[in-house]
C-alpha cells in the first residue's frame, strides 16, 4: 500500500511540475491598465497601515495552533 501512494505522490509532483514549467495551459493577460502616476505604487499597503508589525502576526498564526496541539496532546496523555 505504501508503493502505491508513492507512486500516486510522485505522479502528483510530475504533473504540477509540468503544468508549471510547459506552455499546457498558455497565459492569457487581459484587464484594465492605467498608467495614471495618481494610483501607481508605492501606495500605503496593509503591512505599512498596521498597527502590529508582520513579524508578530507571522509567529503568533505560527506559534496559537502550536502550543494548542501540544497542550491538547499533553492533556491527553496525563489522561491515560
């Protein structure tokens, strides 16, 4: 059983390394282009506005569903 979720995993790999790197599925560019300096960069984004630095927000989504497995995992196992 083991071989053939491999061989499963490896085929998944292939092919999302094939659909990324060949021209599969060619790339069609359309929308709205404005060269209007009023809304070009650099414009305040959500990192800049914040009041919490991306660093602190980064390790606490990191760090809560850590320390929540483990607790649970220990709460468990002083249960046994």
């Amino acid at each position: 059983m083991f071989y053939f979720q491999l061989v499963i995993m490896a085929g998944t790999v292939l092919l999302a390394y094939y659909f990324e790197y060949t021209d599969t599925f060619p790339v069609h560019i359309q929308g709205f282009f404005c060269f209007d300096k009023a809304f070009s960069k650099p414009y305040p984004g959500p990192e800049d506005d914040s009041k919490a630095p991306p660093v602190l927000v980064y390790s606490l989504l990191t760090a809560i569903p850590t320390v929540t497995v483990s607790f649970t995992a220990i709460h468990k196992l002083s249960l046994l």
